[in-house]
C-alpha cells in the first residue's frame, strides 16, 4: 500500500481562509458588535427616558372647563398618595436621616384644631363653652398634664387612652406619635362625648387640649424640660397636622415665659398662616392703660416668631358667663365689642373642617418645595466637593507620581544593583505618598466644612435667575427654614459630602411638573370639594 501525503501546500492553502475573506469576517464582527452596542444604548436611553415620566393613577381633567369628578375626596387622597409615595419618599429615603419622613400625611384623619397656650390662659373654659357642657377641668392652677383630643359622637360617651389612640382606624398619623414613647402616649387620651343638641361643636371635628405653658424652676435635659418627653416636638406634630391653631394668652403672662417662646420660636415656626392669635380674660383688666400694656406685651412676644413688619390680627376676648359672675362690676373696656371677637373666634374654629383639605394641599406644597430646596442645594455642593476632590488627587498624583517615576529611573539606572539603595527609595517613597495623603484628607475635610458654613451662597448661585428682576423674598423665607435641614444632611454625610447619593437635575424638575399640574389640580379638586359640602347639611361622625 502507498500512503498518501495528508496534506500538500495546495490543501493547507484552501483550507486556510484567505486574507480578504478574514477581512470579510472581522469587518462583519465589528459591525455586529456595533450594531449590537448601538440597539443596547438605544435601549437603555428609551427605558431611561421612560422612567423620567411621570405616570399618573389618575388623568388631570380640567375641571375650570367643567370636566367633572365622580368622587372628589377619593381623587384628592389619590393625588396627594401619588405625590408622596412616587416624588418624596424615593427622594428622601436617600436623604441622610430621611428628613421629610415625619412631613408626609396618612390617611385618613379627622379636620383638627390645637388649643395651645399657658396655664390659666382660659383654653379649658372657652372648650367647655364651645362644647355647651363642662369636660375640662378648670382652675388657675395647672389642671391637665396630657394631650387630650375632643370629638362629638351620635351614641355617648367614651375615654380611650393613648395606647387605644395610637391605633385609632380614623386617624391613621395617631400612629406616628409612637416615636415620642411611653412618657407621652401614657398622657395621651381621646373623648367621644354625646353632646347637647344645642352644642356649636360639629360632627367630624376634633379639638386637641394641650398642657398649659409652664417654666420649671430648674431644667433637665435628661427629662426634656421636665415632662418626661420632648413637649416641642409633640407640639410641632400636632401644629403641622392641626387646621387651625387657636394661641391663647392672659393678661398676666402674654407670651413671656420660657416655654412659650419656646413653642413660638421653634414648634409654630412657618405656620402663621394657622394661627388665631387671642388674648384672652380682657374683662380682668381694668383700665385701657393695662390693656395696652398687655397687648403691646404679647405684640413683642408674637415678633420673634413671625418676623414680620405687619402683626397678625390679635383677637381680644373673655370667656362666655363671665356677665353673670361679674354682673354688679364697671367695666371702662368695651366688652361687647370683645363679646364680638368671641363670636368670631368661635366661627373660625367652625370653619376649621372646611379649610381641612386646603391645608392638606397646602402642606403639601410646601414639602414638594422644601425638598426641591434641599436636593438642589446639596446636590450643588455634593458637586463641589466631587470636583475639588479629583482636581485635587488628580493634580497631587501628577507633580507627586511624575517626579517619582523620572527619579526612580534615574536611580535604577545610575546604580543598577544596589538593593539597599532601592528598597530605601522605595520606603521614602510610601512616607511621603502617606504624608500627602493624610495631607489631602485633612485639606478636603477643611474644605467640606467651609462649604456648609457658606450655604448663603449656594442658595443665591442656585437661584440667582429669581433675583434678576424680583426680591423672591418667598424664596428667602423658605431658604430660612430649609437651610438647617441643608446643614445636617451634609454634616449626616457618612465619609464625605461627596459620598452623598446622586439626585439627577431631572428629578428635581419632576417636582417642579408636580408644583405646576398636580398642585393646581389639587386646588380646583378642594374647591370642588367646597362646594359639594356647602350644598349638604352636616351628618354624622366622620
């Protein structure tokens, strides 16, 4: 048998591809993973475009052109969800601390009105009169240690205490109390009270009797003020979710104590648009020389919270049946005129369930501009931070890396073998390449914190296309408010300012989208709402 070759040069040559057909081959596998990077970024761009839009539950009608709403309470509650569970809460839990988790409303919860005031400013007496019977006890020393909630109900009476309340199904934000622990929730009850039918108090109403103001003679820290629970930020709980905020005050004491410049400063601040500023037992007074001494007290006290050229309306008035205990005695005041203001605070706490959802919408708006406040703010410094940082690495790496390099050639080079001299080299190396780094840290450190003690000047860059033609002091007002939250998410960053996680400019004009559309829509939903509950009588509890 003759064995033939297995393979001649004519055989190896067609079985090896030619050069033009592996051109063929590489040009069409170039083309191939073009195409397929191009479809890939394609893909990505759309879904990325497509998570910028907003998809709404709900469809915004017009209802000024008289489109019409089948259930304007249950659109309303459906908005006002959206905007909190799809816009604020994403943004904020990635917020150090989540600042704005205490700000967001549950649903539902009953139309509220806060009585807030120092000890025998009369808030228990003028309770009783609006509700047409005596519940709260009354007296000129301090009477109630709690927080007590006032309701009227159809069948009778019923104390629930603050355990029971916290899970109360109509009032589901009662919940969020929990935070402030055993101290307070153990002074904390509800009242459902069958009352006469001649009673002013409406169905579906609730009034919050707070504790009188009092300044202890010694103050504890450890015991918050001497109450056992932090009393101004159950305050200011109540006062962001109340509907109106009555403020009383006595002739004694119109707003000098410690603890109510307290609540003034720090509880009520940003919610004068509440207030119903009253002073209060105006019939105790004898001459209008006093009574200018008391108004003009309580003037300067409201000024440190409501920084204001304008002072607010204050109401001047006495309790009901104060003529039948003090009939025989000459009065140089006015009281009918006073008898008048009664009537007229009386009035404003019964409108208070009808401002109910226009409160809602109007806290609302204010978290949408508060957080678009503070994440373009901080994201402005977060960028600050990041490109000073890798200027400052970048710029290090190279004078320091550079030399370093030229110099170790050198001396490799020059004498080749000499260990000793290489590893020293080396070692001098690494110290002085951990003495600039520590160098570098404790600078950027410096430099993060001269950039949260300049925030002024964030807030003016940021919006500096405001205050071309206009003063935007609204823009200022808010700044005033917002800029502590600013501070400590940037002082709550982990490692660095820079470490922050990234808001997009995309997000943040997302809440500008929302505080032009939903917002408005949000408006002319309550004012629907409005006129609905005008055309029907008041029924049962709500």
């Amino acid at each position: 048998h003759i064995q033939q070759p297995l393979c001649t040069p004519m055989s190896l040559q067609a079985m090896w591809p030619s050069r033009n057909e592996l051109k063929e081959k590489a040009l069409g596998t170039a083309l191939g993973l073009i195409t397929f990077a191009g479809a890939a970024g394609l893909l990505w761009r759309w879904r990325s475009q497509r998570a910028r839009i907003l998809n709404r539950p709900f469809a915004l009608k017009d209802l000024a052109a008289g489109e019409t709403v089948e259930d304007p309470l249950a659109e309303l509650t459906r908005v006002v969800t959206f905007l909190q569970d799809v816009i604020i809460r994403p943004l904020d839990a990635r917020l150090p601390g989540k600042p704005f988790e205490h700000d967001l409303l549950a649903f539902p919860f009953t139309p509220m009105v806060l009585v807030v005031g120092n000890h025998s400013a009369g808030k228990s007496t003028f309770i009783n009169r609006l509700l047409g019977t005596s519940v709260q006890e009354t007296g000129v020393a301090p009477t109630d240690d709690g927080f007590t909630v006032l309701q009227r109900h159809p069948t009778g009476n019923e104390v629930e205490d603050g355990p029971t309340l916290l899970s109360c199904p109509e009032n589901r934000p009662f919940k969020e109390l929990q935070r402030f622990g055993q101290p307070f929730w153990g002074h904390f009850r509800r009242k459902k009270l069958k009352l006469p039918e001649d009673s002013m108090m409406l169905y579906g109403l609730q009034i919050v009797d707070t504790p009188g103001m009092i300044d202890m003679p010694v103050k504890s820290e450890s015991m918050a003020g001497g109450r056992g629970y932090n009393f101004l930020e159950v305050v200011r709980w109540f006062a962001k979710r109340a509907d109106l905020i009555l403020l009383l005050f006595d002739p004694d004491r119109p707003g000098t104590t410690g603890e109510s410049l307290d609540v003034l400063t720090r509880s009520m601040a940003g919610l004068d648009h509440k207030f119903v500023i009253i002073l209060n037992k105006v019939d105790q007074l004898d001459s209008s020389v006093d009574f200018a001494r008391a108004y003009g007290t309580l003037g300067w006290a409201l000024s440190k919270v409501i920084p204001r050229k304008d002072i607010p309306q204050i109401y001047t008035m006495y309790n009901a049946g104060v003529e039948q205990e003090n009939g025989v005695r000459q009065h140089k005041l006015p009281l009918e005129a006073f008898r008048q203001k009664r009537e007229e605070v009386v009035q404003e706490v019964l409108r208070a369930r009808t401002r109910h959802w226009d409160n809602v919408i109007t806290a609302t708006e204010d978290t949408l501009r508060q957080l678009e406040m503070v994440c373009t703010v901080s994201m402005a410094v977060r960028m600050r931070v990041r490109r000073q940082r890798n200027d400052v690495w970048f710029w290090s790496s190279s004078l320091l890396g550079i030399p370093s390099l030229v110099a170790g050639k050198f001396i490799y080079e020059k004498w080749p073998g000499n260990r000793w001299l290489h590893g020293g080299c080396l070692g001098a190396f690494g110290l002085l390449a951990l003495g600039v780094t520590s160098f570098i840290c404790e600078y950027m450190r410096q430099f993060e914190k001269f950039q949260v003690s300049d925030l002024d000047s964030y807030f003016e860059e940021a919006y500096s296309w405001f205050f071309i033609h206009v003063d935007a002091e609204d823009l200022r007002n808010r700044w005033a408010t917002v800029r502590p939250r600013v501070s400590s998410i940037l002082k709550a960053a982990s490692a660095s300012v820079s470490r922050l996680p990234e808001i997009s400019s995309w997000e943040i004009q997302r809440i500008d989208e929302c505080l032009e559309k939903d917002v408005w829509y949000l408006r002319l939903l309550a004012k629907l709402l409005r006129g609905l509950e005008a055309n029907s009588r008041p029924g049962g509890d709500t």
